[in-house]
C-alpha cells in the first residue's frame, strides 16, 4: 500500500476506497483523463434524450441497437453489485450508464409504438363528424 508524502499530494476519495494514492504529475493526468472520459460517457446520451423530447419522437433511433446497449449496461450494474470489491465511483458510472439508456428505451418505446397505438385508438373511438 502507498502512502502520501504529505495529505495535501493525496486525493482523499481516491486514498479512502482504493487504499492507495495518487502521487506526481502523470497520476494526476491519468486521474483527471478518466474522470472527464466518465463524464463524457455519462452526459452522451442527454443530447439525443432531449432531442427525442422536443421531436416528440425516436425516428432514427434502433430500438434492437438500445436493447444490446441496455444489456450491456445491466451486465455492467450487475457485475458492480456481486464484486465486494467496486469502487463506488465504478456503480454510481454503471448506475447512470444504466438509467439513461433506460430513458432512451422507454422513449423509443413511448414514441414510436405506446403514443402511435393510442393516437390510433382515439381516433377510431371519436365519432366521425
């Protein structure tokens, strides 16, 4: 186990559930290049959310794509739980991985089969005039 020259070099989430330390200018670029890689990946489906929202549809969206993507993710938050252990930062990433991707999947569910089926429904329902 590595131990920090002084508490100011450490990164105290980091020491605290990793149990190690992150020491000179090349940890800290690689601590610094991750966190923005799993923030990028964690922000990357809003954009499309959002769009899917304003559109009022999904057209262009795979909903087979978004089922390989979500059992993947799945897989993922799965696999977080059963290892004792998972850095909480490695679920809380499989958990919003898994959410979003659920969002787009309900989405894709909602506007392109639930809201055309009860459109259709409506109309055969009003009385013609």
């Amino acid at each position: 186990m590595a131990h920090c020259a002084s508490v100011e070099r450490c990164i105290w989430l980091f020491e605290r559930y990793r149990n190690d330390s992150v020491r000179g200018v090349r940890d800290y670029v690689s601590l610094v290049f991750g966190l923005i890689s799993v923030f990028s990946w964690a922000v990357a489906e809003i954009p499309q959310i959002i769009t899917n929202f304003k559109n009022g549809s999904t057209e262009g969206v795979s909903l087979a794509f978004l089922m390989t993507w979500v059992a993947g993710d799945f897989f993922n938050l799965f696999g977080c739980l059963l290892e004792p252990a998972t850095l909480p930062t490695q679920f809380y990433t499989a958990l919003v991985y898994t959410i979003t991707t659920v969002v787009l999947v309900w989405q894709t569910l909602y506007y392109g089969h639930i809201r055309k089926w009860w459109k259709a429904k409506k109309a055969k329902s009003s009385p013609e005039v």
